[in-house]
C-alpha cells in the first residue's frame, strides 16, 4: 500500500463518507471528488473528470443509481484505468448478477461490474443489501418523521444492512489487496418485511409508524414529486420491485466474512439511532 491519497468517489454520501472516516482514523490520505468537492466531479460532465486520478492508484466508487449514471461511472472507470489508476473498490447491488433480474437498472449494474473489471485494474466488488441509513439519512428519513412509510415493497422482506457496516467492509477492501479480485454480498442478520420495519421504528421512537404500500407507479410519483430524477426513481421502483417479489428474502454472509464479525441487527440500530434525535419531531 503507497502513501498517496485514496480516491473516494460519492465521498460525502452515505457509505462515503464512512469510509472516509476509517481512512481519517489511520490517518490516510483522502482525495474526495463530487460536485461539491474542491475539484468539482460531475459523472453527468464529463469536462470535470480529467486530473481526477492524477497522482492516484486506489479508488472507492459509490456510482449513481440509474442507468445513465451507472454508464457513465464505467466509462469514466475505463478512462481512469487508462490514466492510471490501479485499484478500484466498486459499490454494487445484492440483486446485481443474480439471474432472472429483468430490469434495467440491474443490467446496467452488472454492465459497471464488467466494466470494472475489464478495465485492467485491480478490483473488489460489494454487494450490499438495503441500507438501513435510507430511514435515516436518505429520502425515507421524512417518512419516518412523517409517521408512515410510503413505499411499493408490499409484504416482501429485505436483509437491510447498517451502513456503517458497509463503510468498515470497504475499508477493509481498499486496505487489503487480498481482497483483490474478490465479489462479496452483504446483508444483516434477518430479513424483515416493511411492516416489520415500521413496527422496529415504532418502538424505537416511541411513536407509531404505519407501513403504507403504494401500487409500483404511484411510489414513482411520489419519489419524482419529492425531487427524485424520473429515471432514478423508475429505478427505485424496480429495486423495490424485487423486494415485492420476495425475492430479497435471504441473507448473506459478507461482512462475517470480510471483517470476522456478525452485522449489526435493525433493531439495534434503529435504538443507537433514536438517540442521536434524527427522528424527532
Ligand atoms: N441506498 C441503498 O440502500 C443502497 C443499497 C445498495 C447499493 N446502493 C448503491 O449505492 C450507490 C449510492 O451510494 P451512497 O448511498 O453511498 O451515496 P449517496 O448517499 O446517494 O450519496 C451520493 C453522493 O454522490 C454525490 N453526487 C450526487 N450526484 C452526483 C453527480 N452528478 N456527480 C458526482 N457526484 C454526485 C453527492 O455529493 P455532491 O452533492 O457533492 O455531488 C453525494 O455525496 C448507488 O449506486 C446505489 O444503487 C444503495
């Protein structure tokens, strides 16, 4: 492992900038790009990518969710490999890969991950679940302050994961080469419904929170209406879909593997959670 700064792409969203923490812990050097970096990167401009890898060999890449963003990360992953970038550690998707997945948000994930690592670097790829940081510091943190969950996952579970657990398992990835060439799926300990998750905040906050399922089209109004992109939220829609399929419904065991420990449990995090007062009304 040199000294020179790692590239944390997305570096003040939610796994971002946990891995940053873990870096700044150990006092590594951190390069962040984003629109609001002191470089400004943009995956939509492609004028803003040059220099981004200069002087770079290890990156944490945290693409954005549709289809065109998710293009467009691995085009810039194949110019970055050309300036020399050597090492990439690729924020996937659990369904990603996984056969019979007939959206498109899927097929471009699994389109990055080629093109990750066709790109002649080094790579790790993570495939997390749901982060359980969505109810927390993402656009199901109004749902929550609101008192109802409006989603379309009907009555499928998901495993969903504690970010931070995401954020120590790329760290690992970016500081380990024997990661290298490795695809781990991560997920928490149990599975839960959104009933189930409603009632998990419930208890944790100490108010009730109600679950209300929206038909697949009327979840994208809404995510749109919020200030979501339209594709982006076409794309949630499918990642929810899934969930509705009930084919989210396992559990997976990278973070035992990767880090020797077991993931956090919702209900554990939901309790650390209310503490902080982000739910509080
Ligand atoms: N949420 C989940 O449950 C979940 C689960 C598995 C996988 N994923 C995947 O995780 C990825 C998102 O990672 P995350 O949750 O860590 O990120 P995030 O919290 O969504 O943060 C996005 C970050 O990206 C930057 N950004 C936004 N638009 C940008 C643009 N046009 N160009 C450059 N940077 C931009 C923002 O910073 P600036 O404002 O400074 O640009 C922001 O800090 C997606 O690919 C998603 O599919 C999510």
């Amino acid at each position: 492992m040199t000294n020179t700064p790692i590239l944390i792409l997305s570096g003040k969203g939610k796994t971002g900038r946990r891995v940053v923490e873990q870096l700044d812990a150990r006092q590594l050097p951190v390069r962040l790009a984003s629109r609001s970096s002191e470089q400004p990167f943009d995956w939509y401009d492609e004028n803003t990518w040059s220099g981004t890898v200069a002087g770079i060999d290890t990156a944490y890449l945290a693409p954005p969710v549709g289809p065109t963003g998710l293009a467009q990360a691995g085009k810039f992953i194949k110019q970055a490999a050309s300036e020399g970038l050597r090492r990439v550690v690729l924020l996937s998707g659990r369904g990603v890969g996984s056969p019979g997945r007939e959206f498109a948000v899927y097929e471009s994930g699994l389109e990055l991950e080629h093109a990750v690592k066709d790109s002649g670097a080094d790579w790790t790829i993570v495939r997390p679940a749901w982060f359980m940081q969505g109810f927390s510091e993402d656009f199901m943190l109004d749902y929550v302050q609101a008192g109802e969950i409006r989603l379309s996952a009907g009555d499928g579970a998901e495993a969903w994961i504690d970010t931070n657990d995401v954020g120590d398992v790329m760290a690992a990835a970016l500081l380990d080469e024997r990661h290298t060439g490795e695809t781990y799926s991560l997920s928490g300990p149990r599975t839960l419904t959104m009933a189930e998750v409603a009632a998990e905040l419930s208890t944790a906050t100490g108010r009730p929170i109600a679950s209300v399922d929206l038909v697949p089209e009327q979840h994208v109004a809404e995510m749109v209406e919020y200030g979501v992109l339209r594709e982006d939220a076409e794309s949630v829609r499918d990642l929810f879909a899934v969930i509705r399929n009930h084919r989210s419904e396992y559990v997976s065991d990278g973070v035992q593997q990767v880090l020797g420990r077991a993931p956090r449990d919702f209900a554990d995090w939901a309790r650390e959670t209310a503490k902080t007062g982000v739910w509080s009304v």
